[in-house]
C-alpha cells in the first residue's frame, strides 16, 4: 500500500488549472500511475483509478468560485494534511517537502532547472514524447504540425519567416480612449499607475499606445448625463431617469457606430 498525501496530488491537480475536470482528472491518474508497477490484468489498477477520480471531485467540490481551494480554511488545512491509498509501491522516491509548483507559475530560471533533466534526451525522442501528449490532450491539428516540423527542417524555416513576415505587415493598433478607460476601471488603476503604464509605451517608441489622462477624464465625463438632468439638494439627488436612459443608448451607438454602419 502506497500512501500519497491529498495535498500533493492537488499540486498535480493544479497544473491544470484551465483545463476541464476530466482533463485534470486524467493528468492527475496519469502522473500518478506513472510511478507504480501493475502486472497485466491487474485489478488494483482500476481501483486506484477511482480512488485518483473521487479525490479529483473532492477537489473541485470544494474549490471556490476561482476553482482553488482556500488554503487558509482550516477544514481544509487538515484534509488536504490526509492521505491517499494506492496498492503499489513508488517506482521512483517519495517527493520530501513542500509539493511542486506548477510549471507555468515558475520563474524561467526555475523552468529552464526543471527540465534540465531532460537535456540527456534526444531530440528525436522529445519530439516524439511531445507530438504523443499533444495528442493525447485532443489537439490533433497541433499534433500534425509538429511532426510535420521536426520531419522537415526546411518547414519550420518557411512557417518561421512567413510567421515574422505577417506580424511586420501587421499594423500596430492603439488604445482608443474608451478603451483605455475600460482598462483603467477594470484594473483599478490610479493615476498615478495608469501614466506609470504610459510612460512605459512612451519608452519603447509607442508613443500612442496609451492617451493621455486627460483623455480619460473626458471619456468619463462624457458617461454623464447633462447636468441640467441632475437635480442636486442638501439632502438628496435626483437624476432624471429617461434622460439617463436617452444619454447611455446614445453612447452605446457612439462606441459601437462602425458596427453598426458595417451591418446597412
């Protein structure tokens, strides 16, 4: 009997973290059967797969909205503190410690340390190793232009250029001001932060990238009504309700007039 603890198959749980809960089902029974040795016909090997299933809906049971369990709870302090039971012994030696991060949150030097262990590997073999997981994940057209990549040498030299060709033919496309004052809402951004963001694209030549602050405040002030539609007095404030309405339909085929002209 090999005891694995809940809290480092959630670290495998997590790294797929954007991926539906059968896919990080079956990266978790993957990895995790990777390790132990099952003779054909083994039984076990079925049993353990459903002990791996029902610990991966635990897992999404109980992860919040943002699909992460809250680490700070302390029910879930001590359950994730469990084990789970599989009938074979590790192939290779138990992970001591904290678990792994996941690949995609690590730093490059951290990236480029992990997959040190693969530089011995030949080329020939990691494409292969990487054209078959490709597959295995559903992404067949992925798969197909890999091979067709690692079969061809003059390939990728010809969907290499042709990739730079078209992104220099691209033109570069600027923040409207709407649009920038969407970002800065959304992000929460002060003023402060949002001409940091500016100066920034200022610095690598794009001088446009981002309007002016004060471009912003236009664009907000524009999202109020008229003030003659605004009744303010010492103790309330009325806005009238149809010229509110009138001023945001207004404003809705302002942003969206091309659209609109594209579709007469």
């Amino acid at each position: 009997m090999q005891h694995v603890t809940r809290r480092e198959v959630y670290a495998i749980y997590r790294e797929k973290a954007r991926f539906p809960l059968a896919a990080k089902i079956e990266h978790v029974t993957d990895t995790l059967l990777a390790r132990f040795k099952y003779g054909d016909g083994d039984n076990n090997k079925a049993k353990d797969k459903e002990e791996i299933r029902r610990l991966c809906y635990e897992f999404y049971r109980r992860s919040s909205k943002r699909g992460s369990l809250d680490m700070e709870d302390s029910v879930n302090k001590d359950w994730m503190d469990g084990t789970l039971n599989l009938t074979y012994t590790l192939t290779t030696p138990n992970s001591i410690g904290r678990p792994q991060k996941p690949f995609d949150q690590l730093e490059l030097r951290q990236k480029r340390r992990r997959v040190e262990k693969f530089s011995a590997v030949s080329v020939a073999e990691l494409a292969l190793a990487l054209e078959i997981r490709v597959r295995k994940e559903g992404k067949e057209d992925l798969a197909k232009l890999l091979h067709a990549i690692f079969d061809d040498e003059d390939l990728a030299s010809k969907i290499r250029s042709s990739y730079l060709k078209d992104l220099k033919s691209k033109p570069v496309e600027f923040l409207t001001p709407e649009e920038s004052f969407a970002l800065f809402i959304h992000m929460d951004l002060s003023r402060d932060s949002y001409q940091l963001l500016r100066n920034t694209m200022i610095a690598k030549n794009l001088t446009e990238m981002f309007p002016s602050y004060y471009k912003l405040q236009e664009v907000a002030d524009s999202c109020c009504p008229d003030p003659t539609d605004i009744v303010v007095t010492n103790s309330s404030v009325e806005i009238n309700l149809q010229a509110l309405l009138n001023h945001t339909a207004k404003r809705l085929i302002k942003l969206h007039e091309l659209s609109l002209l594209a579709l007469r």
